[in-house]
C-alpha cells in the first residue's frame, strides 16, 4: 500500500506537470486517507487558485490554518490566497481578509500569539 509521503510526492509530480486535475484527484485521495494532512491542503490550495476556484483555494489554506494555527507560514499563505482571491475576483473583502492574515503571521512570528 502506498503511504501519504508517496502519494504527495506523485501529486506533486503531477502539479509541476501541469496535470492539475490529476493532481487534484491524487492530493484528495490523500486526503481520504489522512484528513488532516497539512501539505495536501496547502497543494490544494495553489492548484485550486491557479484554476480560479477561489472559494475552494481559501476552504483548504484556511484548513491548513485550523491544523497548525500557531504556524506562522499557515497565515501567510493564507494571505497569499486571499491575494490571488482579489486579483481574479476584485472583491474587495478578500483585501481584508488578506491583511488579517497577513497581521496574524506577523503576531506569530514576534511569539505575540
């Protein structure tokens, strides 16, 4: 049986080539087995706003955030997200909420959680 390590690895061969849908369906089939598994939902979250799927790029970036919410990286890629959220939307909600998570990384990092 293949574990999670092996399966991520498979789909993120499939991200770098390109073969998003496919890499979709391997990260999830991570995910079955292992719904915490952080780095599947943060892989899920790039692929997802790479194809403009916004609301399921930030579902997964914030997914990260509730598994590891003292990490700071978790925020701000969350940040990020919202960042790219605004720029295929224009909705100026997501500008906020990029800030807000940006400021919580930033209060993580100085240990001012």
């Amino acid at each position: 049986m293949t574990d999670v390590h092996e399966l991520y690895d498979q789909a993120d061969q499939l991200k770098v080539d390109g073969k998003l849908d496919e890499a979709i369906a391997k990260y999830s089939e991570i995910l079955t087995a292992d719904p915490n598994y952080a780095l599947a939902h943060a892989a899920l979250a790039v692929v997802y706003g790479r194809l403009g799927k916004h609301d399921l790029a930030i579902e997964h970036a914030r997914k990260v955030c509730d598994i590891a919410p003292q990490d700071p990286f978790s925020h701000t890629q969350l940040s990020v997200i919202y960042q790219r959220a605004y720029a295929g939307t224009n909705n100026m909600q997501f500008i906020q909420d990029a800030e807000d998570a940006m400021a919580r990384s930033q209060m993580l990092q100085q240990g001012n959680a």
